[in-house]
C-alpha cells in the first residue's frame, strides 16, 4: 500500500495536535513530529477555505531552509466557519459560550486545510463538512464547557466529544475532517505525490 511508496521519503508532521497525530498512526504512516511556533494572524479580506489555505502554507514557512530531499512536510489547519466570519480557538469560557450559542439550531462548514510541502514543491487542498446542531440549552453549553474545556478547538467544539454525540443532528462530508483531518484528502495527495 501507500507505505511500500513511501518507503524512501521523510513524513514531517508540524502539528501538536493529538487528533492528527493519530490519524497519522492509523493510517500506519511513519512520521516525525516537529513543531516551530507561528503566529496564526491572515488578512482581513481572506475568506472561507483561504484562511485555513493561507494558515496552513504559513505554517510551513519556518521549515522553509531546512527541508531536505525525500523529505515531505505537512501542515494543517482547520476553522469553522458560520455566519460569513471564521471561528477559531475560543480564548476562555466566554468565548467558547458565545459560539456555541451561534451555532445552537444552525448549520456551520468546518474545513481543514492541509498543506504539503517538499523542497521544490508546495501543494495544499481542503474539504468543506456541513454540520448541524439541535438548539442546545445553556445549560447544555456550559456543562460541556466546564467538563471538555474545549479552549484547543476550532469553533470550542470536538464532534468526538459530547457535545457532539447529543447535539450533531446533521452531517454533510467528511466526519474526519471535523474532528481536524480530512484522512481521504491526506491519503489521495500523498499518494499522487509518490507515484
């Protein structure tokens, strides 16, 4: 399969994140982790998929000088987006609050964005996932606030979590690219970067 192609390339995945970390070990891919800090500010005038784009090339620009041959560094980055603006981490329990309760009875896109970068070349692709939720009381809110302390997560969710086993009543796409990577998306570009 896909690690017999491999086989002579580097996997550098430049991520904290222990959900794309396991994504990485069920999908029996070999990889190292490396992490360099960014500062994960984008333009205004971005929008949709060219902020998680833009996030996710932005991230690789620290590696930039010391990637080497065979080696294949990827990045990734995921929002939600509802209501025309971009949901990321949520800085404290107010926060967090604030968009859940924007997306209680709505429906919001998550996307991920995933970059690949090698020494002589840089390709990045997204998925869009449509996702619903049931109108959740406050009370609901907070419990999963006060419990999950989701402050790490992009819109202050994790489907996995429970949150979203009570309050998901709908899905359109992937459900990995929810929980932060699109592992269909990861699969196919890799394997036409190795052919």
């Amino acid at each position: 399969m896909i690690n017999d192609k491999l086989a002579t390339y580097h996997i550098i995945l430049a991520s904290g994140s222990p959900r794309r970390q396991q994504f990485f070990n069920e999908l029996g891919l070999d990889f190292e982790i490396r992490l360099k800090p960014v500062d994960e500010s984008y333009p205004d005038r971005l929008r949709h998929f060219e902020i998680s784009d833009y996030l996710a090339q932005l991230k690789s620009l620290p590696f930039k000088n010391e990637l080497q041959d065979k080696e294949i560094l990827i990045t990734s980055d995921t929002i939600v987006w509802h209501n025309q603006k971009a949901l990321g981490k949520p800085k404290d329990a107010q926060e967090a609050f604030d968009m859940l309760s924007s997306m209680s009875g709505t429906t919001h896109e998550v996307i991920t964005s995933i970059c690949f970068t090698t020494p002589t070349t840089q390709k990045t692709v997204n998925a869009v996932t449509k996702v619903t939720f049931k109108v959740l009381t406050e009370d609901e809110i907070n419990h999963y606030i006060t419990t999950y302390r989701p402050f790490d997560k992009a819109g202050a969710y994790g489907i996995q979590e429970w949150i979203g086993q009570i309050g998901i009543v709908n899905i359109e796409g992937s459900y990995t690219n929810v929980v932060g990577l699109p592992t269909h998306l990861l699969y196919k570009t890799l394997n036409s970067m190795v052919q």
